[in-house]
C-alpha cells in the first residue's frame, strides 16, 4: 500500500538536521561537494578533513578551537535515510550547520527537523562549494 507523501516528508528530505549537522538532498550535495574538492575524505569507516580542507573551512568560519576534548568524533560519514548516501556528521558537520544558520543561509522550520535554505543560501553554497541546490528538488 502505498500513502501519499506529505509536503512536511518532502521538506525533510529535502534539507533536514540530523542530529546537530545536515541531511538530505541538500545535506548530501554539501558533503558530495567537500569530497569532490578534496576537502574531506568519507567512508564507511570514518572521515578526515584534509589540509586543503582545514584551510577552507577556517577561511568559511569553522570555528576549530571550539572543539571539545571530550569524545565528540571530529568528522565521519552518516548514511541518510533518505538519500543512501553519506552526508557529514561529527564536529565539522555540526559546525558547517551552525556557520550556515549564522550566515543566514538555513532558516530553521517551526516544530520541525526540516530547514530551509535561503535565496542567500543557495548563493553561497553555489560560490564557495559550486553546489547549485536548484537542481535539487524534489519529484512532484
């Protein structure tokens, strides 16, 4: 039996927290997009960010000193649910999510996982990652 799917299931496919980073389509794009450009490195045993990638995401405004020396795992892959694919998860992931709500570029939706990324948003990931998230919408 297959049920209607909703415009809120829509959204959290579409751009969604994971815990405190990204999922989704577009949480997937970013990550595609780090890994393309050298940035970090995902598999299923874990992640690394490289020099390259230390670079850009101090110049992004990762805060890096922020890292706790407690067990909070610096970077890994996370399998999304929706995607079957890694998106980021660990401090960096969570740092990316909060530098974009800084920026302005994620709106958090009321009541819900789902985010929204602004016209600003979709902007910047297009200049800093060549991530055009306008290719990345949802089937009707």
């Amino acid at each position: 039996i297959s049920r209607p799917r909703s415009a809120q299931h829509d959204a959290l496919r579409l751009a969604r927290t994971c815990y405190d980073h990204l999922a989704g389509r577009h949480g997937v794009a970013i990550a595609d997009a780090l890994v393309a450009k050298k940035y970090v490195v995902l598999s299923e045993e874990g992640g690394a960010v490289t020099p390259a990638g230390a670079r850009y995401l101090k110049k992004f405004g990762i805060e890096f000193a922020a890292k706790s020396s407690g067990r909070r795992i610096f970077c890994r892959a996370c399998l999304d649910w929706s995607e079957r694919r890694y998106h980021l998860a660990g401090f960096v992931g969570a740092e990316i999510r909060r530098r974009c709500l800084e920026l302005g570029w994620l709106t958090r939706q009321r009541d819900s996982r789902a985010v929204r990324v602004t016209p600003a948003g979709r902007r910047g990931l297009r200049e800093t990652l060549g991530v055009d998230l306008g290719s990345l919408s949802l089937p009707g």
